[in-house]
C-alpha cells in the first residue's frame, strides 16, 4: 500500500481538498481521477508549478510560512501535508491554519525514529541518509525531523485529535512497534474534542 | 507572420457607464490563425495602456512594425496561433484606430477632442462583445491581458460570464490604490497644465501638448520599473564625461525618461491619454457589492489563471492575491503564478521561461 493509496482512502468522494507543498500535483490529479475530489494545491518551487498546470491540476504558487490567509474558514473537508511538515519552519502555527480551512487534516512524514536512522545516528554517528530521507544534513531541505512519538505529543498539545494512522515502511504497513519499524507515518487529524 | 488590421464599425449607439451615447463607433482589430468549425478556438487579447490591436505579426509594408506581444502569440508560441484564432483588439477612446477623440463627432463633423466622452472598462468589454457578434464568436475559449488589458479579462468573466471559458489575468490588480491613482493625476495634470492643451481643443489650433504627454510618460515609465531593474539597467552611468553643474541630461535615467517621453509624445494623444488614466481609476468591480470582492465575482463561470510578478510595486502581488482570494471563495478553477522575476510592472511583457513555459502549458490544457 502507497502513501498516494492511503490518502486517497482517506478522502471521501467529491470532498473539496486543498495539497499543501503539493510537488507536481500527483496526489491531486489522483484524487480527481479516483474521487473526483476537487481541490487546489499549494506550491513554491517554479519547477514543480510548472508541472502542475502540465497536469491540469488547481496551483497556487504562495509560501506556506506566510500562512493560509487567502483561504476561508472550514473550506475544505480536507487539508493534507504530504511529507512537508519537516521542511517547514514553524509547525504549530502551520497545523492550526490546516485545521482552521479545512475540517480535517492528513500530515505524513518521514519518522526519524525509524531503526535505521536510529541506528545511523547511533552506531555510524552521522545523521541518517537513507531513501524518505535522501539529503545529506548541509544540503536538505528538511529542517524539523519528528518520530511518531514528538508528532502525537504535538497533535496532544494543540488539542487535535488523531483519528486515523498509517505507518510505512517499503509500501508495507506496519503493525507492531510502528515508532521503530515504520519509515513513513501518515495520520489523519481533526481539531474537533472527542 | 504578415497581418493586416481591420475595422469593424456598429451603427447601433453604445451607452456608457457614465451616462453618455456613443452614436456610433469603430473597432479596429487584427487576427492570427483560423477559427475552427466549431468557433470554440477563439481568443481575445486586451492590451494596456499604450498598447493596440497589433499584438503580433508585422505589416507587409511595415516589417518593422513588430506586435507589441509578438513574443507571446504567434505560431509555435506560447499563445500557439496554429491552435488559436486570436483576435488583437484596440479599446474604444483609444487613438490607434478605434474610435477616440481624434475621431470625428458625427453630430459636428469636427474631431471629438474633449467632447469624447470618459469611457470605462466596462464599457470597453460592451464594445468588444460587438465586435465578438461581428465576428460570430458566441464563446471564447480564452480572454487574456496584462495590467489593464487584465482588468478587461477579469471584466469579461464579470460582464459576460457565459462568453468565457478561461479568463487570464497578468499584473493585475483590482483596484487602483490611491497610490496609483496619484500618480495617474500628477500625469493629468502634466497634460492638462500644458499651455498647448487648450481643455482638449488642441487639434484646432494646430498644435499638441507634447510637453505635458513627455512628463506624464516619464512619471509612467517610472512605476513600469522596479527598484532594481532600473539600477540594474541605468545605475548612476553618466551621459557626459563629468557632471556638468547645470540642467542638461548628466544621468543615463535622464536620457532614459527624455527619450521615451520624445517618442510618447510624437504618437500618442493626449485626451486620450486623460481618458484612459481615468478608466484606470475608476475600475473596481467590488464597488457595487459594498468592496466585497468575492461577492463581486459571484457570477464569474470562467477558469482563471492569475499571474504577477514579485518586483511589481505598481500592481503588486498581494493585489493579484486578492482576486485569488475572491476567486476561491467562489470555488473557481484557478491557478495563481508568482513569479519572481525582478523587471518590475513591464514583466508581464517580458520572455520569462518559466511565465512563458505556464502560459504554453495552460493554453495546451485547454480543450477545442
């Protein structure tokens, strides 16, 4: 099971998304095409906004660090930051503004708390470089790595309740010490209390 | 590509947003390409504020005589005239052909001159939608302009929301700020204060108010610029060996401005010019829905695609931001380019690979 798939499970049929960071509009297109979920997406890079209007998908070109501001209030069923969330400066601020347009929000990231960073960090005594992670630390755009763990304690603090997770590793899901074997976290979170 | 203009002219009278009547009128226009069996390949460019009908092509007795968006439409270009029936067209109250202030009054038989009534946006989009029934067009697959020729894409999606299927919306704002509009009224007044203007009856006596056409050219060409293009381009090169402690040109800027106000005033017409700085200042389709914006575009059906430029400071990106803003409270298909390129206002005229790979992109997208 893809990322791509997971998402797209998670997102009912003709719900209104919005992608942010959402590279050449490969998750929207598929949204479109297997939910018929409308939506825009968010992205900085010239490159990959180019591609996007090649495919025909929704592109704003803004900076997620200056907010959501053009975007009204619960507009969106779904707000998704696909493997985005490290390379942003100030998450907090970034996850309340998904959960203020949209009524859910899907955040996957690569989990730094997978063995093999771990074991990199550990043992080899250089930061991980591995396939979700293929930077070396002086040339990434990633600046704020997570695991699982400090990911839920942020949902806890920010009062957003995890509805849903999925946890990756070679497009394989894992069930068992998910913070250790999975490579790829994907969660869906909503602001409303239990 | 050899192009010839054309006219096309309406006997049915034009009433205009200001109350008065135009009789009668003209249009003067170009077109590149062929207009499919279906009609459905149409596209209408606007131009801005010194622009015309002759967006591409050359004459065949004037090859010099270059469109002034050949870079952007033509064959194998961005806006591909091998796929596209595009149509060129010259704004009513204009002086490159259409009726204007140097045409004549049919109620005299003198030239208008400042008995031409202030024409607006709007009324610029009721003249082109003529023009489109002329040339049997019901629906046009794209209407496309920058700066002002954007205030008329975006009027188009307003004023005839069936008869666009893509509005594309280049350094564009939706209002003048007041900014802008000052330093409309500083380039009005330069004109109007010429001893050579006599209210708007130049043509007469004989004579034209080149001076004040020459400064309100310079104060335009200013805000065309940014910042740093102009340092860029002009820096503080001299013009003469060492400063020469008087008021001749010292600075390249100075020969800069001097000249393009020289060849400004040698072509263009003043009440025109006063006309068209006034449209400017006048458009805000959120007037009527107390400034709401997105309440204005409610009745848009097109798909937008809005692009500026982040060194423009005369329509800044957060102004194209907020018609985004409108736009998607609506729910629009729409994509929003910023570009960051660094030549100011005049951008939108400039080939940009990445303004001009997104322009080619989304014309390729959209269906015949």
């Amino acid at each position: 099971m893809t990322e791509l798939e997971t998402i797209a499970r998670w997102v009912s049929p003709g719900a209104r998304v919005l992608d942010l960071g959402c590279g050449d509009g490969t998750l929207l297109k598929h949204l479109w095409q297997t939910r018929q979920a409308p939506g825009y997406g968010v992205e900085i890079d010239d490159a990959k906004v180019l591609e996007c209007i090649r495919n025909d998908v929704n592109v704003l070109q803004m900076d997620l660090e200056d907010g959501l501001s053009v975007f009204q209030d619960g507009s969106f069923q779904c707000v998704i930051l696909s493997e985005t969330l490290q390379a942003i400066h100030r998450q907090e601020p970034l996850l309340r503004e998904m959960l203020r347009v949209g009524r859910e929000a899907i955040v996957s990231f690569p989990n730094f708390g997978y063995w093999r960073a771990r074991i990199q960090i550990a043992l080899g005594g250089h930061m991980p470089v591995s396939k979700e992670l293929p930077y070396q630390w002086y040339d990434t755009p990633n600046v704020h790595h997570c695991t699982l763990v400090d990911f839920e304690a942020l949902c806890a603090k920010l009062g957003l309740r995890v509805l849903e997770r999925v946890v990756l590793r070679d497009g394989h899901p894992v069930g068992v010490l998910p913070n250790l074997l999975g490579s790829l976290a994907i969660y869906r979170v909503s602001a409303q209390p239990r | 590509m050899i192009v010839t203009p054309q006219k096309a002219r309406f006997s049915e009278p034009l009433k205009l947003t200001g109350g008065a009547v135009l009789p009668e009128f003209e249009i003067a226009y170009e077109t590149y390409g062929e207009l499919n069996a279906a009609r459905s390949n149409a596209v209408l460019v606007c131009h801005a504020l010194n622009a015309s009908h002759h967006v591409a092509g050359s004459y065949a007795d004037d090859p010099e005589n270059l469109g002034w968006w050949d870079n952007m439409v033509g064959p194998g270009k961005p806006l591909d005239t091998n796929r596209f029936f595009v149509i060129g067209n010259n704004y009513i109250g204009s002086c490159f052909g259409s009726t204007g202030p140097t045409s004549t009054n049919p109620a005299t038989g003198k030239p208008w001159g400042a008995d031409f009534p202030v024409v607006t946006v709007e009324d610029w989009v009721a003249a082109q939608a003529r023009l489109a029934d002329h040339l049997g067009i019901e629906r046009f697959a794209a209407v496309m302009g920058g700066s002002l020729g954007a205030m008329q894409a975006l009027q188009w999606a307003l004023s005839h929301p069936q008869r666009v299927r893509h509005s594309i919306v280049i350094a564009a704002t939706p209002r003048l700020s007041a900014q802008n509009i000052a330093f409309n009224e500083v380039a009005r007044q330069a004109i109007m204060t010429d001893p050579d203007f006599h209210g708007g009856h130049y043509y007469e006596k004989g004579v034209v108010p080149r001076r004040g056409l020459r400064i309100a050219r310079m104060i335009g060409h200013i805000t065309y610029l940014s910042d740093d293009a102009m340092m860029e381009k002009f820096g503080r090169v001299l013009r003469r060996v060492t400063p020469g402690f008087d008021f001749d040109v010292d600075f390249e800027i100075e020969s800069y401005l001097r000249h393009q106000g020289d060849k400004f005033s040698s072509y263009f017409d003043a009440n025109t010019y006063l006309r068209i700085t006034k449209a400017l200042d006048y458009y805000d389709p959120a007037a009527d829905f107390g400034g709401d914006l997105s309440a204005a575009f409610a009745r848009a059906q097109a798909d937008f695609l809005v692009v500026s430029f982040t060194s423009d400071w005369r329509f800044a990106s957060s102004r194209s931001r907020q018609i985004v803003r409108a736009l998607l409270d609506n729910r629009r298909v729409l994509s929003y380019l910023e570009i960051d390129a660094p030549q100011g206002h005049d951008a939108f005229l400039l080939d940009d690979a990445r303004y001009f790979g997104a322009l080619r992109a989304y014309f390729g997208n959209i269906a015949l």
